[in-house]
C-alpha cells in the first residue's frame, strides 16, 4: 500500500495515458503534445520498448532521467513502477501540469487505468482520460492472434484518434468507423493526419479558463481542412449543486460533447472544491481541496464537435440542477 502521509495538498495532476497498437502512431502522437506551442508542464512516463524521438532542439537539459524542453515541458523517460514514478513527479518542487503515459503497444490500457484507482493516490493524480491511437490502414489486418489486444485497446479508450486517413479510402474508412463502433459504443472518434489536432482536445482544458471566458464560445485550431472543428465554453454559477440532479445530466449529456473539466460547488459538501473531469463517457467527481477563503462557485468549461451541441440548452439543464433556495 502506498503512504500517503505528508503528500501534498495540491490539486491533482490530471495524467492522460496513451495507448494503441504497434505502429498505430503513439510517439508521433507523444511528439505532437510535446512540441506544441502550449506552455504547458508536460511530464512523459514511457512504458514502452522504444525511446522518444524529441527534437534535439528542443532539448535544454538532462539530468536523472528527466528530459527538460525548451517549450517549458518536461519529459520523464522513467520506467520503474509506475505509481512509484508518477508520485515522484507529483513531488517535484516544480510540479508537471499534466503526465502524459506512453503505454507498450502490447499492453492493455485498462490495467493501466485501474492502477490509479487507488484512493491513496487521488490528491496527487487523476487519470484525465485514455486516449487510443488506431492506424486506419492497418487495423483491419492485424493478425488474429493479436486482433484481441487490439480490441481491447479500442474497448477501453475515451477517446479514438483515428491515425492516417490520407492513406484509405472511404469505403475503408467507414469500414474502420464501423469496427470501432461495435466495440466501443461510448467513445469518441477523431479522425487525423499524423495524430494533429489540438492540444485542448487531446490534454482537455485548464479549469481556470472558465473565469476568463466570460460565457462566450471558443473556436479552438485546428490543422487540416478537412479535420472537424471544435469550440469551447464555460459555466459558472454561485449556487451549489445538487448532486443526485447533476450526476443524472452527466450521464445524458450528448455524445459530440467529449470533454468537460472544472470545480463544482456542491450542497451536499459545500465546504469541500470538487473537481470534474469528464472524457468521453468517463466522468469522475472527486473531492480536492477545502474552499478555504475562495468563495465557493461552479467553474466548468466544455469542449464539443463544432455546431453539434445545444449551449443554450445545457446551460439550462445545468441551471436546473442548482439550490437555488441558497441564493
């Protein structure tokens, strides 16, 4: 069991895993979070055969196996016991924004999932989502003996970046689309050249974001012409929510909305910030941190498939699940 004595206080470092079959695009992937213009923390835990291929650039430092980058990310090439290595990085004096894990492309991400459910654990990190890379040309025919790891890493993702469209068909593309389908109901699919999309898709968004959104949406970037579009938005609210009316929309929230995060004022622990992370259909509510002097309020921001949503109408869902008897 793991001490949890004397660990610190801050808010959980959100930790994104990365999973996909031999060859499907995962380091290329990796390489486009690290060497996007962000500004983020980024600390890298590969669990992998291979070595990262990070642009000699890019590189300012190396020291005990932490990789330092000129863009203010950090990559961890650590790969010792996991939890081990990721509380080590949640004990930085300058703590990582996010960690990011590369997982072995013959490993199962759900293993890797449930290592992080341990209750001990959960002020230090969160797994923000696991995102699955799949090579459009190539999954159809991975051999039968692999096909069912394979599956598996489809079955347990929040998120499917469907790699290397320029290199079907659409027929083979929908064929692709359909697979997936049947195994993983709940996830969302993102098609891309090169795994390029945008950094807010990919590593969600900063919760803080919502005090300067001002309730406005946000077209996020985007690489190719024909990649789909996202736009963001935010929700506050000073009134608590009721929990048992709040979980109910979480679970009936549209499927083009794939991504919420941010602080939720409850009635029901209305001296503890609760901290929501939302990928896919994983939604996980945690207790973080006491209000302290913060005047409690709802900070939550969105993100969604451009024009697929109704705002309007979530927000008023939203609205309906407030106390409004404390106002």
């Amino acid at each position: 069991m793991i001490d949890s004595k004397n660990r610190n206080t801050n808010t959980p470092i959100p930790v994104t895993i990365l999973a996909g079959f031999l060859g499907a695009g995962k380091t290329t992937l990796l390489n486009h979070i690290l060497t996007a213009d962000h500004g983020r923390r980024i600390a890298v835990i590969v669990n992998d055969f291979g070595a990262i291929n990070i642009d000699a650039d890019l590189v300012t430092d190396v020291s005990d196996g932490v990789i330092s980058l000129a863009n203010g990310c950090v990559c961890c090439a650590i790969r010792a016991d996991l939890i081990t290595a990721v509380l080590k990085l949640s004990d930085l004096a300058e703590r990582p924004d996010q960690i990011v894990i590369e997982s072995s492309g013959v490993a199962d991400p759900e293993g890797i999932y449930r290592s992080f459910l341990q209750r001990e654990i959960r002020n230090d990190v969160l797994v923000d989502g696991v995102l699955t890379v799949v090579d459009a040309e190539q999954v159809l025919n991975i051999p039968e003996q692999e096909m069912k790891l394979a599956k598996q890493q489809v079955g347990g993702a929040d998120l499917i970046i469907l790699n290397k469209i320029d290199l079907v068909d659409k027929e083979t593309l929908s064929e692709v689309e359909n697979w997936i389908g049947t195994l993983n109901k709940r996830a969302q699919i993102l098609r891309s050249e090169k795994c390029k999309l945008p950094i807010e898709v990919l590593l969600g968004v900063e919760a803080g974001k919502a005090l300067h959104r001002n309730n406005q949406t946000e077209k996020l970037s985007h690489d190719h012409h024909h990649e789909v579009t996202f736009e963001s938005w935010s929700y506050e609210s000073t009134s608590p929510f009721k929990l048992s009316l709040l979980n109910q929309l979480l679970n009936h929230l549209p499927p083009e909305l794939f991504r919420a995060k941010g602080f939720i004022y409850a009635k029901e622990n209305p001296t503890k910030r609760l901290l929501l992370q939302m990928v896919g259909r994983r939604t996980v509510l945690s207790e973080e941190r006491n209000w302290g002097e913060i005047t409690p309020a709802t900070q939550l921001v969105f993100i969604a498939r451009k024009g697929t949503c109704n705002i309007e109408g979530i927000r008023n869902a939203l609205d309906k699940c407030l106390d409004i008897s404390e106002k």
